[in-house]
C-alpha cells in the first residue's frame, strides 16, 4: 500500500480523504488502534514536544512496511491510586477532592484534555476528585500556564490536525481513559448541518470526533460557546458522535447558575459509550443567591489605570473570596491598563452598573457598541468576560467603582480561577487564556454530576437551556 504524504494525514493517522468521508472506522473500546502513517515519533520527534513516551504505554510495534501500530490496552476502568508518592507522581499538585477520594478507598476517574487552554476544565474536573492523564493544545503559552499550575500529567503542544503530533502526545498514556474533555473551537454556523465535510470551520471539531473515535474513552464532553440557537449544529455535533458510538445529551450551562460570578453561558454534550444520557447538574444557585462581581472582587486592592498592585490589603469578606485566595500570597496580573485622561474622565461619569448614556455629550466616545463604555453592576454577576476585558470600549467590562477596565485578576476571579493559578504569557496573552477558559468552578460542577448515578437517565431527555433542579 502506498503511503500517503504527510500532509494528507488525519489526526488519527488516516488519509485526509478518507478521513472526511469520516466513518469508516470501527473502533471498540477494546479495539482501538491506529496505523501512524506520518513520521516515527520515536525516531523523528517534533522539537517543540516533550520527548516520545519512553513508558511505552501506546505500544508502537513495528509492523511491515514502515506503518507502525499503536496500540491503547484495553483499559482498566480507573486508576488506583494507593499511596501519596503515587499520587504525587500521578497528579502533581493534588486537589483535596483527589485525596479524599484515595483515602475513602475511590478510585479515580481519568481524562485527557484536547484543546486543553490555561486548563479552567482541568483544574475544575481535578477539584471534583479526577484525576488528568494528558493535556495538549498549540497555543505554547497556555501550555506553559498548564503546565506551572496543574503538574504531574504531560501538557503537550500539539496541534490536533497534526497526526505526528497527536500521536506523541497520545504516546504518554498509560491507559484508555475514562474520559475525553474538550472544547475545540467551532463556530456553529448555520452551514455547519448542510456542509459539515466542506466547510474547513468545523475541521477541529471534526479532528475531535476523530480523536474520541480512535481513542474510545468510555464517556466525552465536548464544550463550546457556540451560536447556541443554532440547532443543525447541535444536530450535527450529537449524529456524529452517535454515530461514532456514543448516547450523547446536550445542554446550555449557565456558570452563574453553579456559583460562578458571571451570566456566561456554555453549550455542553455529552455523550457515553453506556445506555444512558446524561441529565446534566443541578443548579447550585438562582437569582436569589448569586454570587455577584463585589463578591467576588471586592477584597482586591483598589489600583489606579497604568498601576499594579502584588499584595493584599484588604480583608476578604465573602466565602468565595476566601476560596480565591487559598493558598496565596501574591497577586498575580492585578495590573491596571493605562488609559488617556479624556477617557478617565468620561467613564467617571458612569455609575455602578451604568453605561455610556451617562457619559456627557462633550466626552462621548465616538465608536463603540451599545454595551461598550458600560460598568460592571456590583451586585451582580458579570455579563462574559473577554479578551477585551481591560478596555472600557469592551463589553461591560469598566470595574464597578474604579474608572478602569478589569485587571487579568480580576477577570480571573470573575472566570472564577483561583488567585494562586498564575498565567504565563505577555498581558495580552493572559488576558485571552482567562477569557477563553471553561470556568472551573462550572467544571468542578460537572465533573461531580458526571459521577453521579442520580443524573444519568435511560431516555435522551433532549437539549435543555437549564437543567431541572
Ligand atoms: C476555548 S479554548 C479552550 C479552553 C480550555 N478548555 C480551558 O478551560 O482553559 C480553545 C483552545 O483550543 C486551542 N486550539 C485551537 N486550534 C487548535 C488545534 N488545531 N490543535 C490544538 N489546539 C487548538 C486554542 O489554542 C485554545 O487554547
């Protein structure tokens, strides 16, 4: 058989052509395999990857021709993790939930991360006693904040359409997981239904699917901030995976809804290998008791536009205050982005939760959306936080009493990251890997209801904007 160029290569190692045709592929969870046709990661590394795993948990064997066959053992449901120097070599930094869970004699439920970011998802899902086995994404800076915060598993840059690079990284697992998590990029457009093949939009997404398909965890999640309204592409998201196997269930979380300061919204599936969808978790707060922007910043020191601030000077007040602030010493990223003076003086106009028609005719910004120029409602939980997050022309984003936008911390603390998760990278950089992430507290959410049998039902119950209490 002809080998096929390298550029020609799926994820998972199958002609690009053959790939799109997509579902030709049979796998079991106790038959995973893949033929790597691009180079040998154990002879012809990629410099910007760790070294090819030297545990042989992937076997490569050599196989005729040059084709190499990898191979995941079938797994053990879950690992076993028996005394502290395991855990340590197993997860690094260990979450509270990871210990409890050895020391009631659980075992822990493993993932791997694609388009693992920061890691808000890995963090969350290790609070909630899980344990990571492999992260991986191309972005080398949230690699670096992966890897500071949240050691112990290989966070690998790797590009999903890359199959060398997929395959080094799919190389360090030691076993199937029981779970694939991630968040790939994706657009929803409305296309997506009719042109699904075509349109190089949803390539990632697709490369995902591929990757869930080769690597047949027993359960995936799929996240995404998705035009949520738009329902080919839910359509389309659950048939794919269904037909690679899976009963998948689709949801729209509401992070303010599980305790996390902020009205962002997130399109969820999930799907299992089992017969039974998953229901989705309670909500933990509603209207009455959500945790607002002062709640959650409140206890920051105040800085002025162009300053920074590294120590605490204020006591915390709020349980979630006191959560962000576990185990830290230092502020992080608490620096204030400098803004010309006109502007200082035009947003001083706005009250706590105002917008720009409080500003006076004479100082008005000249561009600008409707919800530009906006302040933060202090007794409320933040509209999403962006990227943009520092800029007062960004979405409602100037602190509720300082005339500034919002420090990387302070969008930090809205994601709901804890103050001792530091972001490696230049401003502009930290800034899009806290707007990017899956707030952990949500995930930490997720990551409890995905273990407990009281949420998962025998009937799809259908997309659903909130889950029922
Ligand atoms: C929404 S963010 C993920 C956030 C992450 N789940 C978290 O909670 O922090 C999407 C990520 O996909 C990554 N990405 C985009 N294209 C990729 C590709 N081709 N291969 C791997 N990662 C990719 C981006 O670098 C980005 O970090």
């Amino acid at each position: 058989m002809n080998e096929p160029k390298a550029h020609q290569v799926s994820p998972i190692g199958l002609p690009v052509v053959e790939h799109w045709a997509a579902t030709s592929l049979s796998l079991t969870p106790d038959d995973a395999t893949i033929l790597p046709r691009g180079r040998d990661v154990n002879k012809d590394p990629d410099p910007t990857l760790d070294s090819p795993s030297r545990h042989g948990q992937l076997r490569l064997d050599g196989r005729a021709g040059n084709a190499r066959r990898a191979e995941i053992s079938p797994r053990s449901r879950v690992t076993r993790v028996s005394t502290s120097a395991d855990r340590r070599t197993l997860s690094g930094r260990v979450t509270r939930s990871q210990v409890s869970a050895e020391a009631t004699g659980d075992t822990l439920t493993t993932f791997v991360d694609a388009f693992c970011g920061a890691g808000g998802l890995t963090l969350g899902l290790s609070e909630a006693g899980w344990l990571p086995t492999l992260a991986f994404d191309k972005w080398s800076d949230a690699i670096a904040t992966h890897t500071e915060n949240l050691p112990g598993h290989p966070a690998l840059a790797a590009d999903i359409t890359n199959s060398r690079q997929v395959s080094a990284a799919l190389a360090k697992l030691e076993d199937r997981p029981d779970w694939i998590v991630g968040g790939p990029p994706c657009q929803g457009y409305s296309t997506v239904g009719k042109r699904i093949r075509e349109d190089e939009r949803n390539r990632l997404f697709l490369a995902y699917r591929d990757l869930v398909k080769f690597v047949a965890p027993p359960g995936f999640v799929l996240e995404n901030v998705l035009g949520l309204r738009d329902m080919s592409f839910v359509d389309a998201v659950k048939s794919a995976f269904t037909e690679a196997g899976y009963h998948v269930t689709a949801m729209v979380l509401r992070a303010a809804d599980y305790g996390v300061p902020q009205l962002r919204r997130r399109v969820v599936f999930v799907g299992h290998r089992e017969d039974r969808f998953f229901a989705g978790p309670r909500r933990t707060h509603d209207e009455h008791s959500y945790v607002s922007v002062d709640d959650a910043i409140g206890d920051l020191p105040p800085v002025e536009p162009g300053t920074e601030a590294t120590r605490y000077s204020l006591r915390p007040t709020t349980a979630f205050q006191k959560d962000m602030r576990r185990e830290s010493q230092v502020i992080q990223g608490h620096r204030a982005v400098k803004h010309p003076e006109r502007l200082i003086e035009a947003i001083s106009h706005i009250p706590d939760g105002g917008n720009r028609l409080h500003i006076p005719d004479h100082l008005q910004p000249t561009s600008g959306f409707h919800n530009s120029y906006s302040r933060l409602a202090s007794w409320k939980p933040a509209v999403a936080v962006t990227q943009n997050m520092a800029k007062p022309s960004g979405t409602r984003c100037i602190h509720p009493r300082q005339d500034r936008g919002l420090t990387t911390r302070e969008g930090a603390r809205l994601q709901s990251f804890p103050d001792r998760f530091h972001f490696s990278g230049g401003a502009v950089s930290q800034r899009l890997q806290v707007a990017n992430a899956v707030p952990p507290l949500l995930a930490e959410t997720l990551g409890r209801a995905l273990e407990d049998p009281a949420r998962w039902l025998s009937d799809d119950p259908g997309v659903s904007l909130i889950p029922e209490r």
